[in-house]
C-alpha cells in the first residue's frame, strides 16, 4: 500500500505506512575459526555523511578505508577473525552497528571516526572514547526490560530469571566489557601513538549510543580533525592509513593476546 493519508469517514483517519525495513545482513567473518573475533566499525555512511573537510573529502569515507586499512592488516596476520559493519557506503543506525557484534559474538568492537572542529582549524589529534559508567547503568536497566529478559549476555540465557539475578549478570557483563575497553584503549594509545598525533587529554568517556553493547568491550577512536589540515592530510594519505591500520591491528592482536595468557 502507497504510504499517504486513506479515505475517511466521520472523523476517523487512516494513515497507511510502509513496513519497517528489514535488519542489515550480517557481515562476512575473515579468519580462523576459533581464534577472538574484532568488529571494525567504519562511522557514518549513505546519506550520512559526517563531517566535510574544506578540500571537500567526507568523513563517511575516510572512516571506511582506515577500517579497512585494519581489516586488511588483520586478515593478512591471521591471528584474529575480523568483521566490518559495513564494506561500501550505506547508512546504518547505531543500535544496528553494535548489534552485529552482539550477534556475531564479537570480543572486541571498534568504532572509527574523525573529528571535527567547525571553523577552528587549529583543533587536532586523534581521541578515544569508551562508555561513561553513569550511561553505561541506563543503558543495563534498558536492556533488562527489554523483550521481557529473553535475552543472552556473555552467553548466559536470561529469560526465565528474577529481576534481581537478571541485573546482576547485566552488571557483571558490563563491569568487565569496560575494563576489557580500558585496558584495549591503553594499548591503542601506545601501538597508535607514533602515526597518530593524540590529543593530550586522549582518552574520555562519553554516552556515545554506539559503545552501549553491555557484554562486548567496546571503543570509539576518532583519528583526528577532519577540519585541521595536518589530521586531514594524514587520513586521506594511503600510505598513512595503511601505517595506521598496521599500528590499530598490532594493537588488537596484542589485547588478545593479553587476555588469553592472563586465563
């Protein structure tokens, strides 16, 4: 049916509307099987375009090919299975981007972006982002009213058990996925820190909607101001991406790694 306003009578009013459109397939997995699998997020995308650069490049694609300076760099090592929410330009909502790495079962999410500065072109360095604890317990209690607990976390079925237990395992997923994005985001900073100029104030923590996976370890990394010439210079460089591609991968086989020996 044509979306629109129907005939009506009396003062009854119908407005036929067009089905919700269905879920994004899921991304392809390279990799090993068995080996932690790294969900790279490549921000924005189709009709979202993120921030423009005065040379006119947009961020939707310069985060597109630095996550897939990552991903190239993984599949090459083998070590890790990676994924990539999305391989061309389409738009997907941010609940749909970390819900791939729920479904998939993900061990680590990245999200990639560039920053922008409006009209101040001396703003520069790349940032990271991991989830605020205060947005990170809203978002614990949202999930556990939603669809009545039937629900898994770290692999735990939640449907069936008490408010009480629901939240604490919630809590318990959520305490570790933060320390397990901390301790991701210090081994960034050090991998990353000779090819990308941070910030002195690198790390923060903010409510980003795209961090708000409660059982996957999650960070956002903003490789620079796409409104300052020398960050911009260096994301639209191949050469320069492919430095930080090696540099974020080196960082995600090292995390793994780290995580595997202290079992």
């Amino acid at each position: 049916m044509t979306p629109g306003f129907a005939a009506s009578e009396g003062n009854t009013l119908t407005i036929a509307l067009d089905p919700p459109p269905p879920p994004p397939p899921m991304p392809g997995v390279t990799g090993p099987a068995g080996a932690p699998l790294v969900v790279i997020d490549a921000g924005h995308g189709g009709y979202d375009l993120g921030a423009k650069a005065a040379t006119g490049e947009q961020e939707k694609d310069l985060t597109l090919a630095v996550a897939r300076s990552v991903h190239d760099a993984l599949a090459r090592h083998g070590r890790v299975r990676v994924a990539l929410t999305r391989t061309d330009d389409r738009f997907l909502a941010l609940r749909e981007r970390y819900e791939m790495a729920r479904e998939l079962g993900a061990s680590l999410f990245l999200s990639i972006h560039a920053d922008s500065a409006g009209d101040d072109q001396a703003a520069h360095g790349a940032t990271l982002y991991t989830l605020s604890a205060v947005a990170s317990d809203a978002e614990a209690a949202a999930l556990a009213n939603r669809e009545n607990k039937a629900d898994i976390v770290r692999g735990v079925n939640l449907s069936g058990r008490s408010e009480a237990v629901t939240s604490i395992l919630i809590d318990l997923a959520q305490r570790e996925s933060l320390e397990d994005a901390a301790s991701f985001t210090n081994l960034l900073y050090r991998e990353a820190r000779p090819v990308l100029r941070f910030r002195r104030d690198y790390h923060r923590e903010a409510a980003l909607v795209v961090l708000k996976a409660p059982d996957v370890p999650s960070v956002l990394l903003e490789t620079g101001y796409i409104t300052n010439e020398a960050d911009r210079s260096l994301l639209a460089s191949d050469d320069s991406r492919a430095r930080v591609g090696a540099a974020v991968a080196r960082a995600i086989e090292m995390h793994f790694a780290k995580r595997l020996a202290s079992r």
